[in-house]
C-alpha cells in the first residue's frame, strides 16, 4: 500500500500494546504508537483521553453554561487505556465518577 495506510492500536480495546506495534516496526514502517526507545510516540491513550476531556470540559462550557466539569457526575463506557486516564483527568478536576 506504500504508506497510504498505517497501522496503531486498534480503538476500543487494549489488546494491542506499543510492543506490539514495536513488532509490526520490525516489518513496516508505517506503524504508530511504537515505543519511544525506538523513535516513537508511545501509547497514544493519555493524548486520546486528554483530547476527550478537553472534548467534554467545552461541551460543559458552552451547553450547561458551567466553568468546568467540578461537581457534575461522570459515567464511563469503560476502563481501558483511555478511559483510564480519562478517569484520572475527572477526577482531578472534581468531577463525581459512577
């Protein structure tokens, strides 16, 4: 496919880890999420849940009128990777978990 395609871990699920895609490296280049010892970016779950919360911290702004998400109760769909981290962002910022 010459690069018009690469492959990462796949969404929604942790089975694929960054050695894995540091296996695939060893076959393609085009791979992301390969461990930064190798010239990487790592595991993209923290900068996916960062973008999440950013996602939702502006959904509270511009919709309940509300400064941030303090106070206001969170349900996640699950706690994989990125929710995970998503979880830790709620948290430290107040919100309640369910």
């Amino acid at each position: 496919m010459n690069g018009s395609a690469a492959a990462t871990s796949p969404a929604r699920t942790s089975a694929a880890t960054v050695a894995d895609m540091a296996e695939l490296l060893s076959v393609t280049s085009y791979v992301m999420g390969t461990p930064e010892e190798a010239g990487g970016s790592g595991d993209p779950s923290p900068s996916t849940a960062l973008g999440c919360f950013l996602r939702d911290h502006r959904a509270v702004r511009h919709r309940l009128d509300m400064p941030d998400v303090s106070g206001l109760r969170s349900l996640s769909n699950g706690l994989g990777n990125v929710g995970w981290n998503l979880c830790h962002l709620l948290a430290d910022a107040d919100a309640e978990l369910s």
